[in-house]
C-alpha cells in the first residue's frame, strides 16, 4: 500500500516531462524587431533573450496556464496568459515604447542648452569657463554660439538683428535687473556673476517658453549649483585682483554655506598694457558673496545667493565736439543682488518652484569738460559745451517674484503655471553745470501669468503649447503671448523642431520718462532647427525670421533722447550653424558657429527702415580646447570672425524737421584671435593638501586693430572711431584649493 | 496509514524542496560558468537576462540579481554607443538595489557593482561627468575594500582605473601593475563563500596584468 501510494505521489510529482516549445518574433510599435529583450514564464527559469531578428525561441517543461511576460528597458512590459500542453505555440509580441527622458525627442528650437544632466548636451557647464576668448565671462563665451553679435563697445548679449536690452538674464528663475557692471562710454561691461556659481546655462535666441517675458530676442537662463561635493577654501591670485572663498558643507551633507570677497585693482594692469583712455581713476572693484543651500526635504531644496559690489573708475578722453578738449568721466557703482529659491515637491505629481530677487544698485556718474591740464572748464557758447559738465545719481531698486507650479503627467508630458511680479523704481537724480537740479522717476509694476503644457505623444514627437499675459502698470497695457515649439526625431536620431512665438517688452528704462501714451514693442518669432546630436559630434542648422512691431522712436527734448511713440518696426532672418567635434582629430574638441542676418528696423532715432549699427551681416567663431597630459596643460584659442557693421551720423535736420544721414559707413571686419593656458602642476599627486591652476590668457593675439564703430561730434565734422582700450589683453592668474585633494576631479575633467 | 501517507508527503515535498533548490544551484551555476567567455561572446545582455529571470523565479535570493546586475553593466564595455550606457546603467542600479533589498545590508560585492555602474555612466561623457560618476566610482571601490578587505575585486578595479590613468597623472603601468599582482595574489587566496558567490575577476587581472608589464 505504502509503496503504492508514493509511487503515486512521485508520480504527480514528475508528471510534468513533456516540453513544449514557445517561440515568436518581438518588434516594437513601428513593426522594428528589438534585440536583447527579456522573455520568460513568470515565476519560472523559463526563458530566453531576443536574437537581432527580434525572434526568441525557447523550450520549457511547465504545463498548464502560465503567463508569459517581455520586459526591456524602455518599454512597456507585455504579459499574456498562455497554455502549455506540449504542442509548439507561437507568441508574436508588439511592445510598446515608454516615453523616457533618454529616448525622447527634446524641444530645442532657438535654444542651445549646458547641463549636468543626464541627457547628452551641445555644451557642458565647463566649456563655458574654458573657452579661450571668454575670460571666465558667461556671456563672452556664449558669443562664440550662433545667433550673436560680436559688439565690443556696449556690454549685453545682441542676438539676430535685437539690441542688447532685447536679452534678459534669469536666474533660479528670476530676472536679474544688473546682470552687467554699470556702462562706461565706448567700453563694454563684463557680467557681475561667476561663472562658477552656476551648474546650468541655457542660452535662447528665440522661441523660448512662457515662463520668461519682457525680451523681445534673448533669454540666458542660469540655474545655481546645489550643494557642493565637500568642503572647500580657495585662493586667487592674480596680477589684477586677490580674492579668497570658503565653502562648507555639512557634515550630514544637507546644508551648506559659503562666503568669497574678490578684490580687483588694475593699477599693475594698466602700467603694463597701455589703454587709450586716460585714467585718473585707475577701476577698483570690491566684490563679496554669500551664500547657503539647505535640502528641504528628500526633495526640496532652498537656496541663497547674495552679492555685493562696489566699483570705481574715472577716465578722461579726447573731447568730440572740440579741438584739444577732454571729457572726463567718473563712475562709483554699487550694487547689492540677493536672490532666494525653492522648490518642493508637494505631492500627487505636484511640484512647486518659488524665486524671489532683491536688488538695488546705485550709480554715482560725472562728466566734465576739461581743458588740456585737466582743469574743469565750463564753456556756455556754444551752451552744449556747458552741457558737457553734469552729475548724475541713479537709484535702482527691484523686487522679482516668481511661482511655478509644475503637475507631472504621463510620460514626460507635464502641465505648467504661475505668476511673476516685477516691480521696479529708478530714479535719476541730473544736476546741470550751473547748479539747476531736476529728478525723474520711472516706476514699474509688472505683473504677469502664464500656463505651459509639455505634451509628449511618443518618443518621437512633443510640444510645447504656453501662453503668457503681462500687465504694466507704468503703460497701462495688458499683453497676452502665446508660444507653440514642436519636435520631431528622426529614425536616425536627428530631430527637427519649429517654434512661434509672440514676445512683448517694455520700453527701455533709459528713454523714459516720456510724455506720450506708449504701448509694449512686440517681436514675432518663426524658427526651424534642424539637429543631430551624438556623444562626440554634433550638428545643427537653424532658419529663422522675426517680425518687429510698435518697437519705440525717440526724440531729443533738452539734450535728453526720450520714447514719444511705437511707430518703429522692422524684421530679422537668417540662417546659423553650429558643428561641434570632438572625435576627428585625437584628443582635440572644437566647434564651429557660423551666422547669417539680414536684417532692418526703424527705431530710437532712425529716419527710416536701415540696417542696425550693431549688426553684422557674417559672424563665425571658431573653438578649440586641446589637453596635453605629459604637459598637464590645457590649450585652447578661439577665433572670431565678422564682417564690418554699419555706422552712421544721425542728427536732427531743423530745416527738414526731422532725423536724416548725413554720413554713413561701413567699418572694416572684425578679427579676434584668443589664447589661453591652463597649467595644472599639483595633478596627479596624491594627497596633495592642495591644487592648483595657473591660468595664461591674451586676447586678439594677432593685434588686430579692430574698429567697432565710429562717434561723430556734433555738427558731424569729426568722425572718431570707437576701439578696444587696448589692442590685446594679458591675463595671468592661480587658483588655490586648499584642504581638500580635488586632484582626481580635476584631471578627469580634462583629459578623460 | 495515516502515518505512512504523511511521511511519503513529507518525502515527496523534501525531495521537491530539494529538487527546486538542487534547480536553483544548477540554473546559477550553469550561467556563473559562462561569465569567463560573455565578453568575448558579446551575449553579457543575454546572461543578465538569465539571471534576471532565477531571480524574479526565486524572489529571496540575492545573487540572482547582483550577477544580473554585473552582467548588465559589463555589457556596456563592448557597446560601441555609449549614449546607450545611462539605459543599461540605470537598469543596472535597479537590479543591484533589489540584490542590496534581499542581501539586507549592503556587501563588498554590491559596492563593486556600484562602482562600476558609476564609471558606465561616467564613459558617456567622461569630461563633464567626472565630478559626479568618478567619484562615486572611487568612494564605491573604497567602501568595497572596507567591507571586505580580502575581496580582490575592488583592488583589480582599482588597478584597472589606474592603468587608464595617465602616468603624468599619477596612473601608468607602473602604478597598475603591482595593483593587479596584489589582486592576483588575493584571487588565489580568495574563498568565497558558497560556490554560488563571485569570483570573477582573475582572468581580467591576468589580462591586464600582462597589459600592465609589456
């Protein structure tokens, strides 16, 4: 009996032997096989790995129902229940594509983005400090991207055909008021921000989101860096400046904090390479930060960033209007910048962004009209002459407030709104050569809404549907500005993406007060990209027109330029490329930009529709980063190339009654060739207690005299043209990390 | 009676018990022995899917998913499109956090892979990424040796990185070569501790080792 029944039981047990076959092709929704995917029985061994047919074939001794499932990466898992009797079955299989950050198509018309993240980018967060012609200036760098202007004698990013006030600089999301130190005539401004503070750049010529307003051409989007990898005191020593920084990270590595105060002194600098203008005071600039970043939450981060700046500088230069005469100019500016983000995740797919800025800045500026021993003259007739002699106080105080709320949809696809709030006061302060005292004030309140939707429908195709509604309080104007970005990828990878746009602005604080009921300028954007990127080479071309409309005319009332309507218009197009390889030649990156703009517009003081003076018909740049190991030594130049830009001499006509060219030209090409030297000796070694970068720059190594365009005096006569201060530039500096051995970092962020 | 069907049950369940856990040693053996060749084969992606698969079957065994997890992150060495590695990679991590999940504690092991997960992701894009992957790599390769301080496998990593790293820079043969011969040395005095747990790794640091002193 016993042996009976575990006959029986073994039996049962092993009743299982007979096989059967499963086998079937597995393709992807566009009918392509996949190879390597997973196929099994649940619960089972069972199973096998697609071949590059996409066919799978394999053999098990389970009988009954099962269920077979198919998992890859990527992709939606398959199950189905099937039948095991031991006769052959075949399972066909469609997977279907998930909608992943790595495989999607990215909106990028109009934009050129820098990142850490995980997707594959154009240009790494450390290009920007490392190329040759930027100095460690965020903007300098972006201007060897298509779609800028190569203009040396006004600071600001002038992006296809727009002036620089047309580009705005956010950061942490909220507009930056001063990205630039105070204006000095003829001489361009560096940004007031390290380049290392950031960790993401975004740089947008156009057909950029709803989320950013009040810039007709250009958005530079900045987003600071998170909490830092470790502690860290640092020196720099330059022949220009010595500044030193601390950062401290927790050691429950939640919350850091840190401080840094540069001080610049160009006394040596100039002693050494002469400058044109003639300085009595030489620039010294105080510049000091703090900050601190505490994670909320597993999520949720808080970050602070303060700066404080004070500058001086006082120069004298050849008077136009005069033979033997000099203006000379002071400048005291101080600005205060203090910026506070955070963003958490609330929940349910919720996630909420919240910036707010506070910044003043005050600019203390003198002009007078000195005879040749440099003693102030004050001269009434002809009366402009006494003009020539003024003090001006400016006054600038902003408050930037912004909150996004962000929903997370299916896929990538996500649904986006908030509100901004700008608010800004300045007030001018002129006092006139005989005493007579006037003050003007120029107060905004802007407030704006705006609502975006990222819909992904596969992989291969998105959009990006926002509008956006401002009101001014100072034009007394409602706005409302929808923006449409589509993207398309290619089975090849590449993409292609449009993008429309409607941007509004209003006019610039500097003509303004005016007298007249203005309306916001408006600029149209049509753009068409097409882009193929990969780890080590990448490409893109782009087309794109602009329409201006309602952009404000001048005129000159008392000796001051002010807005009286938005008669102005015009349009801008063109086409760019960009080429980036870093593969072809061994161990050596280098990009190519190349821009074409036509373009034309009535505005400020101009008689009629004419190419503007800040715009050149061919630009290119050209990059290159090479890292010598045996030297420890990182080489990179640049070079820029553009055609001449136009100049003219516009004045006001009496006889006529209106604005007229009474000369125009076109200034020679533009030539800059830059090099710099980035020598690492403390690499390699181990436990060095420090590290240390010696940096070499100059720029336009070559010499070439480059003119970026011509002032003439006041009755046209004179015609003086407008240069660098100095024909080249010579940068040498060190860079001290102490404490901490960031050797390894640093290495393989050169050579790997 | 009663008696007697209750024990044949209970032989019969032993001898299935036995059978399902004599199926599970054999299923891991069976692919553990073809790890040696998977780089020469190219079919790592097909082995991580075996070893997926016992693992999802088993559902309490660890090292299912560890070598599934190190067999995905192998296969990213002969991927010619390295854009490709974040994909495998971050598969890759979420087989190691199931292993760490069954293992209950981290080991010297999973820090192995962890490391190597860093420095897939870090050869996308080896200039920009550094800072992050290169040091979660390094820390990963030294909390491996703190956990086991007779693993050799760490050591064999080490010495791998090094020998990639450019003398001027403090890597070079010379800095690799003893590295490999310490592992060497360790490979052969290494007892794992089931013949189920890992002991790949020798025949790479022979290999290289040979590399290392030409």
């Amino acid at each position: 009996m016993m042996n009976k029944l575990f006959f029986l039981l073994l039996l049962i047990n092993y009743s299982a032997q007979g096989q059967t076959n499963i086998s079937g092709k597995i393709l992807d929704n566009k009918n392509k096989p996949l190879l390597g995917i997973s196929i099994s029985l649940k619960n089972t061994y069972d199973g096998t790995t697609t071949d590059s047919s996409g066919n799978y074939s394999f053999i098990t001794e389970e009988k009954g129902e099962q269920t077979l499932e198919a998992s890859a990466t990527g992709y939606k898992p398959f199950e189905q229940k099937i039948n095991l009797t031991g006769i052959p079955v075949t399972v066909n299989i469609s997977l279907k594509e998930l909608v992943t950050e790595l495989k999607a198509v990215v909106i990028s018309a109009g934009t050129f983005e820098a990142s850490d993240q995980k997707k594959t980018t154009v240009l790494n967060p450390i290009d920007i400090v490392t190329t040759a012609s930027a100095n460690a200036d965020i903007t300098a760098a972006i201007k060897t991207l298509p779609g800028t202007q190569q203009v040396g004698e006004t600071e600001g990013l002038f992006v296809r055909g727009g002036t620089a006030n047309e580009s705005k600089t956010f950061i942490d999301g909220t507009l930056v008021n001063n990205f630039y130190y105070s204006s000095e005539p003829g001489l361009a401004q560096r940004g007031r921000f390290n380049p290392f503070i950031f960790k993401g750049t975004i740089f947008s010529a156009g057909g950029y989101s709803a989320l950013y307003g009040q810039a007709l051409s250009s958005a530079l989007i900045l987003e600071s860096i998170d909490l830092p990898q470790q502690s860290s005191a640092d020196l720099a020593v330059s022949y220009l400046s010595v500044g030193a920084g601390l950062q401290q990270l927790a050691k429950n590595k939640k919350s850091s904090w840190g401080i840094s105060y540069d001080y610049t002194d160009l006394r040596l600098a100039y002693k050494l390479i002469k400058q044109k203008p003639d300085y009595f005071n030489i620039p010294v600039l105080h510049n000091a930060d703090a900050n601190f970043r505490i994670k909320t939450s597993k999520t949720g981060m808080l970050k602070y960033y303060g700066t404080f700046s004070a500058t001086k500088v006082g120069f004298r230069y050849a008077d136009m209007d005069s033979l033997g005469m000099k203006d000379a100019f002071k400048l005291k500016n101080l600005n205060i910048y203090q910026n506070l983000s955070w963003k958490e995740k609330i929940g349910m797919g919720w996630r909420m962004t919240a910036g707010f800025s506070f910044s003043t800045n005050k600019d203390n500026i003198s002009n007078e009209f000195q005879n040749e021993n440099n003693e102030k003259q004050i001269v009434t007739n002809p009366g402009l002459f006494a003009f020539k002699n003024f003090d001006v106080m400016t006054y600038g105080s902003y408050v930037n407030g912004k909150i996004v709320i962000e929903k997370k949809l299916k896929g990538l696809s996500a649904l986006r709104f908030g509100s901004e709030y700008n608010y800004s006061n300045d007030k001018t302060d002129f006092t006139l050569y005989n005493g007579n005292k006037s003050t003007e004030t120029v107060r905004e309140n802007l407030l704006s809404g705006f609502a975006e939707t990222d819909i992904y429908i596969t992989n291969d195709i998105a959009a990006k549907i926002g509008t956006r509604a401002e009101h001014s309080s100072l034009l007394d104007k409602w706005n409302i500005a929808p923006r449409i970005s589509l993207a398309y990828k290619f089975a090849d990878n590449s993409q292609a993406s449009v993008a429309y746009g409607i941007f509004y602005q209003d006019p610039e604080k500097k003509y303004l007060p005016s007298l007249n009921t203005l309306d916001f300028s408006k600029a149209t954007h049509y753009i068409a990209q097409y882009q193929k990127l990969n780890n080590n080479r990448t490409f893109r071309a782009e087309l794109f027109y602009k329409k201006y409309q309602d952009l404000f005319k001048t005129s000159t009332s008392i000796g001051q330029e002010i807005a009286v309507n938005n008669n102005g218009y015009g349009d801008a197009k063109g086409f760019e490329f960009f080429w980036r390889d870093k593969k072809t030649i061994k161990n050596v990156d280098y990009w190519v930009s190349y821009s074409y703009l036509d373009t034309k517009r009535d505005f400020l003081n101009y008689p009629s529709l004419m190419e503007p003076s800040f715009a050149a018909k061919h630009t290119a740049s050209l990059v290159v980063k090479r890292f010598v190991t045996k030297l420890k030594t990182e080489f990179n130049g640049s070079y820029t190339f553009a055609t001449g830009r136009p100049y003219y001499n516009i004045r006001y006509d009496n006889a006529a009654n209106n604005y007229k060219i009474f000369d125009a030209g076109k200034t020679k090409d533009y030539n800059s060739l830059s090099f710099s030297v980035n020598y690492l000796p403390n690499i390699g070694k181990t436990n060095a207690s420090k590290f240390t970068v010696i940096v070499f720059s100059i720029t336009n190594v070559l010499g070439s005299n480059n003119i970026y365009t011509y002032n003439y005096s006041y009755n046209g006569l004179n015609k003086q043209p407008v240069t660098p201060p100095a024909k080249r530039f010579y940068y040498l500096g060190c860079f001290i990390s102490f404490g901490i051995d960031r050797t390894e970092n640093t290495i393989n962020n050169l050579i790997l | 009676m009663k008696k007697t069907i209750l024990s044949a049950t209970i032989i019969c369940l032993c001898i299935t018990a036995f059978a399902q856990s004599d199926k599970y040693a054999g299923a891991m053996k069976k692919n553990i022995s073809m790890l040696d060749s998977a780089m020469q084969k190219g079919n790592a992606k097909e082995l991580a899917n075996n070893f997926e698969r016992i693992g999802d079957a088993e559902k309490s065994q660890w090292l299912p998913y560890y070598y599934a997890a190190y067999c995905n992150v192998i296969s990213t060495y002969t991927e010619k499109d390295k854009t490709k590695n974040d994909a495998i990679a971050d598969k890759a991590e979420e087989l190691i956090i199931k292993a760490e999940g069954l293992a209950g504690k981290e080991n010297s092991e999973i820090a192995v892979i962890k490391s190597m997960i860093a420095s897939a992701h870090m050869m996308v894009d080896p200039q920009s990424r550094y800072m992050q992957y290169g040091a979660t790599s390094a820390s990963n390769i030294e909390k491996a040796k703190a956990l086991d301080p007779s693993n050799p496998r760490p050591v064999y990593l080490e010495g791998q990185a090094k020998l990639y790293t450019p003398e001027a820079f403090g890597g070079g043969k010379d800095v690799a070569k003893p590295l490999f011969e310490k592992a060497l040395a360790m490979f052969d005095a290494f007892k794992p501790a089931s013949e189920l747990h890992p002991t790949w790794g020798k025949s790479a640091t022979q290999y290289f080792l040979a590399q290392a002193s030409k």
